[in-house]
C-alpha cells in the first residue's frame, strides 16, 4: 500500500506542473554544494580539460544519447559564437559511460574517467542518486569558480545563465577572476 501511494505521488507530482521542487536540485552559488563561488577548480582538471589558464564554462551532464543532455548541447552549440565573443571556452563533461555517440557540437567534449572529477569536487547526484547531477561552472583563467548552477530538468537554463555571467564580466573588463558585484547590477 505504502508504495502505491508513493508511486501515486511521484505521478501526480509530475503531472501537476511538470517536476516539482521536490525533484529538482536548483542550486546558486548562495547555497552549499561542492564547489562555490570563490573556489578554486583543480588545477589538474583544468589541465586535464584543457582550460588551464582559459575563462571556461565547464558543464557536467549524463549522456550523449539523452533527450535533456542532447538539448543541453544543442543549446550551449546555438550560442557558441556567444561565449567565443565574451572569450570563453566551453568544455561539457560526462563520464565514458555516459559518451555514447558524441554530437557534432562547437564546444569542446571531454570524458571524465570513473567520475573522478565529478567526485572531486563534489557534485551530488540528483532524483535519489538515479542520474548524475547536472551542474555548469563559469571558471576565471585563475581557475577561481565564478559562477555555478545547478538544475537536471531545465537543461538551457545552464546556457542562458552562464552566458548572462560570462557577457557581464566580460562588458566589465574582468580578465582572470570575475568581479561578482557586476553580474547583480
């Protein structure tokens, strides 16, 4: 009994407004998760993904082959010319699991052996420990974490948001580290 009345939960929570809270891991930079902003990024992982000493959006998604992470590249791909002219790379990460039929996209696609970054620096996984957190950073060519997001069922809100962070600090003049008071004007 108990679990069709979870099971009735889980449906009617998806039903009524799409995802619920419940569902979702929506986190800012205000809230406690791996790395926040003021963090330094491992410098071995920045190597290792060819950021060392580059302005980076480093985006953590599952697979190829889903429909949320297929959207999510497509949407980082429509606005590559976007984060090139802000002077950012963009680099998406999956684990070799999760790199199935790589997509013909501008941004750069690297695998994470085992998760070991993912696992590094913390990033927690989301619908009861089902699907690898889905989680974007904006990273300075210090390697100082910028800007994080964080959200698995609103895959081009991590495009649109990052790209407002990294155009804001590059209309600011901001060349290694980022100045966070620029992105609340």
């Amino acid at each position: 009994m108990k679990s069709v009345v979870l099971i009735s939960f889980l449906i009617s929570s998806l039903l009524v407004d799409g995802f619920s809270p419940a569902f979702t891991t929506r986190r800012s930079s205000s809230l406690s998760m791996g790395l926040k902003v003021g963090d330094s990024f491992p410098k071995e992982a920045l190597k290792k993904f060819g950021a060392s000493g580059k302005k980076s959006v480093i985006f953590f998604f599952g697979s190829d082959d889903s429909p949320s992470c297929k959207k999510q590249n497509s949407a980082f791909d429509e606005q590559a010319a976007d984060f090139k002219k802000a002077g950012a790379t963009v680099i998406g990460v999956r684990n070799e699991a999760g790199a199935k039929n790589t997509p013909d996209v501008a941004q750069t696609l690297v695998i994470d052996e085992s998760d070991a970054v993912r696992n590094e620096i913390g990033i927690a996984k989301d619908l009861f420990g089902l699907l690898g957190g889905r989680e974007t950073y904006v990273v300075g060519k210090d390697g100082t974490v910028g800007f994080v997001f964080n959200d698995q069922f609103k895959p081009e809100d991590h495009v649109s948001k990052a790209l407002a962070y990294v155009e804001s600090t590059a209309a600011s003049g901001g060349s290694g580290g980022f100045d966070l008071g620029s992105f609340f004007k």
